[in-house]
C-alpha cells in the first residue's frame, strides 16, 4: 500500500516536473527569437552618448511639421494662391481647399501629429534628464534648454497658427480639452522662461527672446513685446532654420516652384518690378503658360530653389520689424526708421542690381509692408492678416474661411475632450 | 514425471525445435478456407477495382482504430499500422471488376472491413467454415459527403467525420478536379466549405484573396491559419510594391497536387492550434502514392506498377464583364485597353509503389497572362512525396515542393500605382478633352516594369511510430519548413508619369525563413466493451523569421542605363522580423459504444517579446457528440444523425513588440539650433506593459444528418465572444504616442451555416448530385474602451470599429439638403448640408452567402458541373464613381449639372469644365424642378459626403464555375481491343470560371478586397477604386493516364 502511494505520487511528481520543463523550454524558445536590428530599446537612449539622436527627434518632426504647414499657411494667406492652366502639374486638391480657406479637417491629420510629435520628443528629452548620467554639467543644461524651448515652441504653434474652428485659434496638449490662444501662449511664455534658465550661450538667450517677443505681439502687449525684442536676435545673428536632410524633396520648390500652380499673389511680382533690389527677399522665377496659342509669363517663387533650401522660423529681420512697429505705436518714427533700414540694408544683393534703397521715413503701412516683403514665403504672413483683419476671402466665405490650421480630425475623433467637427 | 526418455534427455533448443515444429505444423496442417467476392457499387453495381478488404479475427478490431486514427486510412492502407502485418489477420485489393480472393483463411469468426475512396465503410461479422469456399457480394453505398473520411479535429486528433465533434469542412479536391480546371486552392475552396467566404483581391493574374471564416473571431479579425502537409505558411506574406495587389501565398500551390483540403472553422476545433488558428485553419494535404496492389502481409513487398498521369490544359482570359456607359462615358478606352491572354498548363505526375516506399512525383508549369496588358505569370513547381515503412509501426512521410514563379503584376490599386494604372489612367481621363490617358499614355504605361519573382520551397518531415510493445500508443513528429527568397521589382522609366518625370526604380529583395515542430502523442484503448479513450500529449512551435532589402531611387538622367544607383536618391532600406510562437496541449477523448463522444483538453500558449513577461494564456476546448442513429431509436432510413456541441478558447497573444517600448531612425533633417542629421528619431511602438492576450470564446451547436445515404445536411450555430481585444488604438494626436496597444473591449459574432446535399440520381449511365450551402455570419462591436470608435486607415477612413455596429461599419455624414446661391443657383462651393452626425450606412462583408453545386453524369460517361454563388448585405464603396464624376465621367451627374446651369459655360459654371449634356432641358433656378433636380445632384457630389453618396449595395450571385467533361476511356475500350489494358485514363474537358455575375452594383464588379493600410491583415474593405473586372476564364483540358 505504501509503496502505491509513493508510486503515486512519484508519477504526481514526474508529471509535474514534464509540464514545468515544458513551460520552461517553450518560453526559452519563445525568447530566443532574434532581437530586431531596426529598433532601439527605450532605456538604451538614456545614454549621454545618444543626445544627438535625442535631438534629432525633435527637430526631424519640427522640419516635417514646418516644410507643409508654413506652405499650408501661405497658401491659405493672400501671399499664395493657386492656378490652373500654367503647366500640367495638378495642384494637390489640399492646397486648392486652403487656397479657398476651406480645408477638410483630416488635411491636418500629418500636420498636427508632427507638431505634437514635437512637443513629445522635447518632454521625452526632459524625462530622461534624471536617468542619465550626465560627464558635463552643459550637455545636461542643453537638455533642459532644448526640451523646454521646444515644447514652448510648439504651444507658440498651437496659439499662433491652429484652431477648433474657423476664427477660434488655440491648442490642445495632451488630449486634454482645447486651450485657448492666449492661455496656450501663456504656457508658451512659461516654458520659455524655463528655458532661459538653461540657455548657455547668448544667442540662445537671444532666440528665447524673439520668440517671446513674438508672442506678446500677436497677443496685443505692445510694451513687452519691445521689451523681449530688444532682447531678441540682433543684427548678424543667424536665423532658426530647419534643414532638409540631403536629397530630400523640397516640398516649396516641388509645390510652388517651376512648372507648378501655387503661385505667389500679383502684388510680389509689382514689389520687384518697382524695386528690383527686393529680389533679394522675394526671389522669383519666371514661367511660361501656353494659353490659348499664346505664351502668358507667370511667376513662381525662387526663395526654395533647392532641394536643400532650409525654412527659417524665426530671424533677427523679423525681431527689427517687431522693435519697429512697437516704436511706431510708441511714437517713435524715427527709430523705428532705424529698425527698419537696418533690415532693408541686409538684404540680399543681387548680381547687377543695385543694393534696395533706405526709407527715409516709415509708418505702420509701411512697417507691415516690410513685413510682407521681408516674411515672403514664411508661412507667417497669415499672423499679420489676423493682427489687422485683413482678410481676402470672398464675402461668400465671409464667416466661414479659416483663419488658422484646422486642429486635425484624428485629434478630434480620439480625443474625447473635443468636439467631433 | 512420467514421459519418456527420450523427450526428457533433450535439450531445451530441441524442445524449443519442437515446439515451433508443432506450433507451425498445426497451423499448416489447420482447416482452411477460401474467401471470394465482388465489391460494387451498390446503384449502379459496377465493380469498385481498388477497394481494400481486411479479414481480422473477431476480437482483435480495437474501435479506437478507426475512430482515433492517423489519418485517412483509406487513402494510406499500405503503410498504416504495426498490426497489418500479423499472422491472423489477411486481406486483399479488389481487382479487375472488384473481385478478390483471399486464400488460406483459418476457420473463425472475423471482421470483414471493406474501404474504398468515395464510399462508406463496409464492416460486417463474417464465419468462415472448414474447407467452404466462402463468396461474399459486398455492395457499397457512395459516400457524397465524406463522412467516412478521416478529419482532423484538433492538432493531434483525427476522427472520422462522421463522429466528429465540431463542423470540419471538407473538400475532396481529387473529384473537384477531375470536373473542374483550378488556378490555385482558394478557388477549390470557394463556395465549397459552408461557413467560409472567399474573396479575391483583383481580378489579376497571381493576387492574391482574403478569407473570412465564420464572422471571424476577434476584434479586429484576421485570416485562417494555413498548413500544407503539416508546413505552416503564413496567410499574408508578401510585401507590396507600389501598391500592387497584394499576392497570396496560396498561388503557388498547385491545385493538381491536392488531395483533400480541410477547414477547421472556429476556436472550437482549431483551439489546440494555439491563438494563430483563432480565425480557423486551413490544411491543405497533398497526394500521396498508394499500393494498389499489396496490401497486407506479404503483398506490402509488392511493388505496383506506377502511375502515369499527365493533363494539358489550354484556353484564355478574358473581362467577364465590359465598361458601359452609365459606368463612365470613356467606357470604350478601357474597353479597348482588354484583352484575351492565353492560358496554359501541363501536369505530370507519378505514384505508386517500390518495396516499402510509396511514392508521388509532380512537375507543373503554367503560364498565363491577364486580361490587362503586362500582368502575367509564369509558375513552374515540383513535388515529391514519401512514404517510407521504415520499420514495423514506423512510418516515415516526406513532403516537398519547390517552386518558381514569376509574376507581371499590372498596376490596377489605388495609392502610388494609380497614376500608372491601365485602369484609372483610361477611365478616368476627361472624356470632352479627347484623351484616352489621364496622366499616362499607353505607350509610357506599358513600358513599366513591376515584376515579382520568387523561388520557394515547403517541405516536411514526420515520422508515425506504433510501438508494438505498447499497443495502442501512437507517436508522431512533424518538422515543416518553408524558405523562400522573392525579388520585386518596380521601373517607371523616365517621362512615363509627370509625378515621377525622371523616372524610378525599386527593389525589394525579401527572403523567409519558418519552421515548425510539431511533437505528439497518442494513446488510445479500449477499457471496457465498447468503451474507448485517446489521450494526446504534444508541443508545437514555431519560427519565423523574414528580412526585406528595399533600393530606391529616381530621376534617371537616361533611361540607357536603369541600375537604382543611377538614379538619384538612391537609399536602401532593411527590415528584418522574427517572432516565435510555441505551445504545449493536452487532450482526452473518449466514446461509448461509438456513438457517444466526449472530448475536452487545454493549450498553454507563448509568444515571442521584447518585454521581460513571456506573454502566456491557457486555453480549454471541450465538445461532445452523440450519433442518434446508433442508438436504434431511428428508424433505419435515417443512416446518420448526429448532434454535436462544443465550447473552447482561442485569443490573440501581444506582438514582439507590443508590451515595450521601441525606436526607429528614419530619414530626417535637423535645425539650425540642434545641428543637421540624417536620420531622426522616431517613436515605432508606444508600447504597453499592462497589455494582457486578448481571449476569445466560442459555442457551437449542430447537426448532421443523412437519410437513405441519398439526402444530407449538415447545420451549425455559433457564437463567438471576444473580450480584451488588442488593439493599437490612436491615442490624440496631441499626446504624441501614436497608436498604442491596448485591450480595449470585444466583439460578438454569431452565425449559422448549412450545408444540404443530395445524391438524386445514381445509375449506371446517370449520376445527379447536388449541394446547397447557405451561411449567416453577423457580428457587433462592444463597448470599446474611452476611445468610441477606431478608423481603419483607407482613404477617407470611412470603416469604423464602432460599439454598437458590424466590424469595419461605413460611416459618414449623409447630406441632409442643398444649398443655393442667392441668385437661385446650387451653391457648389457649399456642396450640401450634411447631418451633425455619422450614420452607419453598410457592410463591408456579406450578412448572407451561399452556393448551389450540381454534378450531372450523363451518357455513362459525361459530367456536367456547376456552381453558383452569391452574397447579400455587403456594400461596396464606389470610388471609381466618384473619381469619374470629378472628371465630368458621369453621365447622370453631367445631365443634372446642365439641368442646374452649372456646366461649362452656362450661367453659373462652377469650373469643372465639363460641358453641357445635349438634349438636357436647362431649368430655372427658382422652379420647384430645381430644387428637385439639386435634392438629387446633392446625392451624387463627389466632394462633400462622399461615402453617403457612394456607397452602394452590391449583392451578387456569380454563376462561378461550369465544366463539361468526357471521359473517353471506356468508349474507346468498347470499340478499340486492348485499349484499357494501355490507358488508365483518357479524358476531355471545358471548364469555364467566372461566367456570369448580377449584381445591384453599379461598378464593374462585386469582388474587390484590398486590405488597404487597415491594422488587421483580414477585414475587408470593400472599396471599388479602378477595379479590375474577374476574368472569365476558359480552359480546355486533356488528361492521359498510363
């Protein structure tokens, strides 16, 4: 009877042991498939050594998000618009929707996601600064410069160039609800602050400051825009430009270049021909349509003629023309004069022209004049159309053109704190 | 003791001499007997030459031997079991007009079991007497349904199906392809197996199609498993190239080479295939070589004499249906740009028997071209099968094929290929600007490349082991392997298309490599009078591992020289992936008297990650059946009556990738602020560590039924349950993650699927079989977590995952009222005012499928066959309609522009250059016929509720396949003597595919499926974006067998 038992119970045993050295050898199997060589492990990125990669995270989405949103932006402005019957290249019925001021909300859909990818990166960046071991003091300031400018940059974005509806402009972080300009532009402000407190050349202090400066333009803070401006970049410094990585499609030069029918309005091409020194900052080409037996010259922008051309954010130029019209509205022509002259005598000469002549005097006109010329091809100029209601939409479209990027329907649908249209 | 002498002074070898001497001397010198007979079919009394009989002592017969067996023991007698070949036991092959003879047959009771293929089993208690010459006439009922046939039931488990305890589909693809010509198993398959739904890609050459099991089980759904010969191949597999249809797997298998295909349907029968076979499983066996002459004892040494066969098969494609007008008015273009592409095949095969080993060998070669211009392909595959008795109770199976296939695959899909699709470039060309080609002419389209090479190979290894010291124990091993290597290649030389005006090159070079091991075994004895068990023990795993070299570039500064690296932009991409999956299982079976069945067993399941947690689920499976039948309750007429039920478990496990976090580079730029790069970072998977295995459910009901052995059917209700689907769920955008993993809620699918069969007339010179099935498949999403609805990724995401709706429901905004201008006129710019909320407007998949098959012997020796098939409840999205309207291609549309004065030219021309249609009353934008005219022009806007618009109904019935055969053997053997003593087989046929469709569907056809970008490889979509008509095909066939 005993020996029954025990024979029970080693079978018991055995049978146990079979199922966990199954268990065992199918999950060993299982694990011992090959690691995927196209993929990086989350924690291995928290390595001083991958910053670059860090980094290039960020600016690769900002690069992505600004190559079509800025044309987006000049699209849907009066500065483009688009054609047909000047070459066979169609024009992408996106840009016909902005050009009408009626884009569909899914157009955004890449758009929206770049820019939030922008905004994740930077506070992936700034998550990580605790976890790595960092072996010098400015490469962990560096983090928290980046991570902070950037995601300021991107609520900066949101505030300044997206909306919920047609006139609405504003943000969302985080699929929470829909923030306001203003108050995105407050965060903005916040996260730039924090960035200064990192910023570790003057330059990047400088930087900071424009874009502050920008800020309080658009939200009507006359006294501290001047104040941040004057702090901003300054004469010889180099823009904020995101860059094409090499062999990369211009998307400019592949939409409104040559033989393509975004085109910029009328009133550029009159900037050049009244002074031929403006070509300098509004650079154009010259095509030719077949209409009818007969060839009709056009004319495309020239300013993205490459494929590498990169896409300022934000220059000193800009920075001048804030200073100017802040001086202006202060009453102060005469230095606001300076401001502007300063910008004019830095344009770009052009072989066999003369350089583009100083103004002897300036006003608000002309100061936003400056800004259309200087602003060419920027995406920015739809800014100033909503600074001074300036709008160029049929009456038809009157109260229902959009004045800003449609926050995207993807947003809209898996966010549930949105309103689905 | 008292004995004699000379006995006790011998020695033990001689006692043991004389032992044997007595032993075997008794046994010569036994009474015995002679057993004859002829075995026929029992309506039309022809004798069955081939039929195996096996004369067993009576009490030696184990039930679980036939109930729980290998395989399907009439397709592979001679290599079967260790006990064929014991003493006691004898048997022979029906010869020449289904006589046999077995001679030397002790005195006894015995068990007479008679098998031949297509018939029932004959089993009857026979007494041989002493010194009687014993004749036996066994008559043999045809088995239509195969219900005799050994199914499998499970990983390890094979039944008859007859006993079987869920509803296994099965097709005899011998006799399918006997009447008719099958480019590849998906077509033996269609309309074949209740419950399963296929549906082709394109109606191109070597596309690939999609099938939908039941109402498919999980959230998301997905594709059966597929196996060939115990090798698993992946269901969808190949990468697309400029979005070329997507190619199948199942294209290279040749359908000459088939012996029975089997569908494993649900959870309940495919659980112990682990979480991969939750959407069924598809195996396919292949031929293998018989021993038609030896059978048993002595005889298995025998070798037969092979086997010829050879068919050669001709005919041609053609569009089984043409553009008309009221599709698009540049009908005649595309109409012309059709063409007849000639079709041919050669077939050679060889079987049969030396020594221990069965053989079967086969060569194919096809080459066909399409019905558009540069889509063809070229199939070249060889096969060998073994089966090797490599010892008593040891069998050893080899299966192999290799095969090459080279593919045009012409450009038909939408995405990238559109602007060199033959289609969409002469469809949707403007048709008042007198162009035939949109963006391309023929000229540039026909000089583009897109070719699709692969060699491969599927192979298997498995070994059967009866040990005889453990009767009743059964071992298996199974080692399947497929590799293949595939190259595609794509060039649009320069000038072809202003979107690519230099010209483009891409490679992808892929390569695969899977294995799969599968390790059981089986024991199974009879405990007590008629009360049988089967235990089965097993593992299976499997590994896959694939890798994808891309080469891009483009604008080629001559098209002298076409190398990628002469191009610009040259950039070479690779992808390697790998997963794993492995299981163990357990499962008992057990019956009473074989007519009560009860099973029940349990799969532990793992799969390969990159998180630290094996992701492992448990999964039971129980089911029962009782043959009523059987229990003399019936009345006689009623042969067969079985109810059956069954529950289990299947799931889907997380991905390699779906629990942790991961990063990618890709091409990217940088700024002036962080410095210029080249490659970016970028998030590939958000990951979830909380994600758990989704885990589905499945009850199943039915019934099957037979009277008189002329009249069947077979009925089945299911119900599936999925709960903690994972899903890669779009989080906002804002957040930045993308889409993450998450479990996020369930489906229910339900269903009921019938199959009725009829063997109506059966005589010598007629035959007349029918076969109906009729399968209902619904399902509704669940409560699907915080985020209320998932877009599939097609174009206009119009399919949604929605709680509430069918899986992959169109949705969209429905236009609710025109709008006009101020002056009266429609307000094109405004396009109409659309609801405030989505409606759910179809289906991407039938509710309702079914088919109706006739087989009709005549004249002896002729067969006409054909089936029809049909859906009812799908929608299709017909967004080759709204493209044409865009265009001015719609000839409704345009009459109804000119009626509102919105044509070219007229008084409120709306740009879109389209003129005014001639004959068309021109109305006043203040006339009630106006509005009425705007209310209907409002229904056909191509810009703004476009689903709304055009989305469609496209219910069908396709007479799908209709074969004429003669079998010219027997005619010629009557007039020419000595005939069938040359030629085994002589043959002459038609078949015909594709023959008729009607369709509510204003498109060109019902069947267009691309997967699209959608997350899951299964649900269709159902979109009509310049389809490619299915082509009616008709071929000509001529079989030889020596």
């Amino acid at each position: 009877m005993v020996d029954r038992i025990f024979l029970l119970h080693t079978v018991k045993a055995l049978c146990g042991f079979l199922v966990a050295l199954s268990v065992w050898s199918c999950q060993d199997f299982v694990q011992g498939v090959q690691k995927p060589i196209n993929t990086i492990n989350d924690t291995d990125l928290n390595d001083e050594a991958q910053l670059p990669i860090l980094f290039a995270g960020i600016s690769g989405y900002l690069g992505q998000y600004w190559r079509f949103a800025s044309m987006y932006l000049s699209t849907l402005s009066d500065e483009f618009r688009t054609v047909e019957g000047i070459s066979q290249n169609n024009v992408l019925p996106i840009f016909r929707e902005f050009d009408n001021g009626t884009p569909l909300l899914e157009r955004t859909d890449r758009e929206w996601g770049y820019l939030s990818s922008v905004r994740f990166h930077a506070q992936d960046l700034l998550d990580r600064v605790p976890k790595i071991r960092f072996s010098q003091d400015s490469n962990r300031l560096k983090c928290l410069f980046v991570g902070y400018f950037h995601i300021a940059l991107v609520q900066h974005h949101y505030a300044a160039f997206w909306g919920i509806s047609p006139r609405q402009g504003g943000g969302v972080l985080l699929g929470g609800p829909f923030i306001p300009s203003s108050q995105m532009h407050d965060s903005a402000l916040a996260n730039f602050n924090r960035a200064l407190l990192s910023v570790r050349t003057d330059y990047e202090r400088r930087l900071v400051n424009s874009f502050i400066a920008r800020i309080h333009l658009l939200e009507g803070r006359k006294k501290e825009c001047l104040t941040s401006a004057r702090l901003g970049l300054r004469e010889g410094d180099a823009p904020m430009s995101l860059l094409y990585p090499p062999t990369t499609q211009n998307v400019w030069s592949d939409n409104a270049g040559l033989n393509h029918q975004i085109i910029p309005a009328d009133r550029f091409h009159d900037y050049v021909k009244a002074e031929p020194a403006e070509a300098g900052r509004i650079p154009l080409s010259v095509g030719n349509a077949p209409v009818a037996n007969r060839i009709i010259p056009y004319y495309v922008q020239a300013k993205y003629d490459a494929d590498v051309s990169p896409i300022d954010l934000i220059t000193w130029e800009e920075t001048s023309l804030m200073i100017a019209e802040m001086l202006v509205l202060d009453n102060d022509a005469a230095a606001a004069l300076v401001e502007v002259n300063r910008v004019r005598a830095a344009v770009r000469r052009v072989p066999g022209i003369a350089a583009l002549a100083l103004r002897s005097t300036t006003n608000l006109d002309s100061i936003r004049l400056e800004r259309q010329k200087q602003l060419f091809a920027t995406g920015l100029r739809i800014l100033d159309q909503r600074r001074f209601n300036d709008w160029h939409f049929p009456p038809s479209l009157a109260n229902t053109a959009w004045y800003y990027l449609p926050i995207s329907q993807r947003e809209r649908n898996s966010n549930p704190n949105l309103p689905p249209n | 003791m008292n004995c004699p002498k000379y006995i006790v002074r011998m020695p033990l070898l001689a006692h043991c001499v004389l032992l044997l001497l007595l032993v075997t001397g008794g046994a010569a010198f036994a009474q015995i007997a002679t057993v004859q007979g002829r075995v026929a079919d029992k309506q039309t009394g022809e004798g069955l030459i081939g039929a195996s009989i096996m004369l067993s002592p009576r009490g030696s017969v184990r039930s679980s031997e036939y109930v729980y067996a290998f395989e399907d023991m009439r397709l592979t007698m001679p290599v079967l079991t260790g006990n064929d070949t014991q003493a006691q036991r004898t048997g022979a092959v029906a010869l020449k007009n289904g006589t046999f003879e077995l001679k030397n047959v002790r005195a006894g009771d015995y068990v007479l079991t008679v098998r031949s293929i297509g018939y029932k089993n004959v089993v009857k208690v026979v007494t041989v007497s002493t010194d009687q010459s014993l004749t036996l006439e066994i008559p043999m009922v045809q088995d239509i349904q195969g219900m005799d046939a050994v199914v499998v039931t499970g990983v390890a488990s094979r039944m008859q199906k007859s006993v079987a305890e869920t509803a296994i589909g099965r097709v005899d693809a011998v006799t399918l392809a006997e009447n008719m010509k099958f480019s590849d198993p998906a077509q033996m398959l269609l309309g074949k197996v209740s419950g399963v739904n296929i549906a082709p890609s394109s109606g191109a050459v070597g596309t690939g199609v999609r099938i939908t099991v039941r109402s498919s089980a999980g959230l998301l759904g997905g594709q059966p498993m597929i196996f060939l010969d115990g090798t698993r191949l992946l269901s969808v597999d190949y990468y697309k190239v400029f979005e070329v249809d997507e190619i199948s797997p199942l294209i290279n298998i040749s359908p000459e080479d088939i012996a029975t295909i089997e569908v494993l349907k649900g959870p309940t029968s495919s659980c112990l295939y682990g979480t991969s076979g939750q959407n069924g499983i598809v195996l396919i066996t292949t031929k293998r070589g018989q021993n038609v002459r030896g059978l048993l004892s002595g005889a298995s040494t025998l070798s037969s004499d092979p086997i010829f066969r050879y068919q050669y098969s001709a005919g041609w494609q053609e569009p089984s249906r043409l553009y008309t007008e009221d599709i698009a008015l540049t009908s005649p273009s595309v109409n012309r740009v059709f063409r007849h592409g000639p079709l041919q095949q050669h077939d050679v095969s060889l079987s049969g028997n030396v020594g221990v080993v069965n053989y079967y060998a086969s060569m194919e070669y096809r080459k066909e071209q399409g019905i558009l211009p540069k889509n063809a392909m070229e199939r070249i595959s060889g096969r060998v099968n073994l089966d090797i008795i490599a010892a008593k109770g040891l069998t050893a199976k080899i299966s192999s094929a290799i095969i090459y296939n080279n593919t045009d695959a012409a450009f038909t899909a939408d995405g990238g290929g559109q602007y060199y699709s033959w289609i969409r470039n002469t469809l949707t060309a403007n048709p008042f600007a007198n162009k035939q080609f949109s963006t391309a002419d023929s000229l540039a389209i026909a000089s583009i490349d897109n070719t699709f090479n692969i060699d491969q190979f599927i192979g298997s290894a498995e070994l059967l082991y009866t040990p005889v010291f453990l009767e009743g124990l059964r071992l298996r091993m199974l080692v399947g392997t497929e590799n293949n290597r595939s190259r595609f290649l794509t060039y649009v030389p320069s000038g072809t298309s202003p979107f690519l005006a230099g010209g483009a090159r891409s490679i992808r070079s892929s390569y695969a490599r899977r294995f799969n091991l599968d390790l059981n075994a089986a024991y199974s004895r009879e405990i007590m009078e008629g009360w049988t068990i089967n235990a089965i023990v097993g593992a299976q795993a499997f590994d896959n591992h694939f890798g994808l070299d891309i080469a891009n570039s483009s604008n080629f500064l001559t098209p002298l020289v076409q190398t990628v690296q002469s191009g610009q932009g040259a950039v070479p991409a690779e992808t390697v992936s790998s997963f794993r999956e492995a299981g163990i299982f357990g499962r008992f079976e057990t019956n009473y008297l074989q007519t009560y069945f009860l099973s029940f067993g349990v799969r532990n399941d793992f799969a390969s990650t990159l998180g630290s947690e094996v992701p492992s689920i448990l999964y039971p499976q129980a089911s029962a059946s009782v043959r009523l039948d059987k229990t003399g309750l019936l009345p006689d007429a009623i042969n067969l009556l079985k109810l059956r039920a069954a529950y289990a478990e299947s799931g889907r496990l997380p991905t390699l990738t779906q629990s942790s976090r991961t990063w990618k580079l890709y091409y990217g730029g940088g700024s002036s602020l962080t410095g210029p790069v080249i490659n970016q970072l970028y998030l590939d998977n958000a990951g979830n560590s909380a994600i758990r295995p989704e885990r589905i459910q499945e009850v199943e009901i039915g019934m099957d039924i037979e009277v008189s052995n002329v009249v069947g059917g077979e009925f089945t209700y299911y119900i599936q349950n999925s709960r903690d689907a994972i899903v890669d769920v779009q989080t906002p955008s804002s957040v930045g993650l993308g889409q993450v993993p998450q479990n996020i809620g369930g489906i229910n699918g339900w269903g009921f699927e019938s199959q009725i069969y009829a063997h109506i007339v059966s005589t010598a010179d007629e035959d007349l079989q029918l076969s109906a099935i009729f399968n209902y498949a619904d399902n509704r999403v669940l409560n699907i977590g915080k985020n209320s609805f998932i877009p599939f990724g097609n174009p206009l995401n119009t399919n949604y995952i929605l709680p509430g709706f069918r899986r992959g429901v169109f949705m969209d905004f429905v236009p609710l009222r025109p709008n006009f201008l101020a002056n009266g006129y429609y307000d094109w710019q405004k396009g109409p005012t659309l609801d405030t909320v989505r409606t759910a407007l179809g289906s991407t998949v039938p509710l309702y499928t079914g088919s109706l098959a006739a087989t009709f012997r005549f004249l002896h020796d002729c067969t006409l066959y054909a089936m029809i098939d049909g859906g009812l409840g799908k929608s299709m999205l017909n967004l080759t309609r709204q493209e044409n309207t865009l265009v001015g291609n719609n000839k409704r549309f345009n009459q109804l522009l000119t009626a509102l004065g919105l044509a070219k030219g007229q008084a409120a021309d709306i740009g879109l250059e389209v003129p005014a249609a001639s004959g068309v009353a021109v109305l006043s934008p203040t006339s009630p016929e106006y509005r009425s005219a705007a209310e209907e022009f409002m229904h056909l806007d191509p810009r703004r509720g476009v689903v709304a618009n055009y989305l469609e109904r496209a219910d069908w019935v396709r007479l799908r396949e209709v074969s004429l055969r003669w079998n010219m053997r027997p005619t010629l053997a009557s007039l020419i003597p000595g005939f069938s003593t040359t030629l085994r087989e002589l043959a002459i046929g038609i078949s015909v595919r594709n023959v008729a469709l009607w369709t509510n569907y204003s498109g060109i056809d019902t069947e267009y499926n691309s997967p699209g970008n959608i997350p899951s490889e299964a649900q269709a979509q159902s979109t009509d974006r310049w389809v490619l008509v299915q082509p009616r095909v008709v071929q000509f066939t001529l079989n030889i067998g020596f």
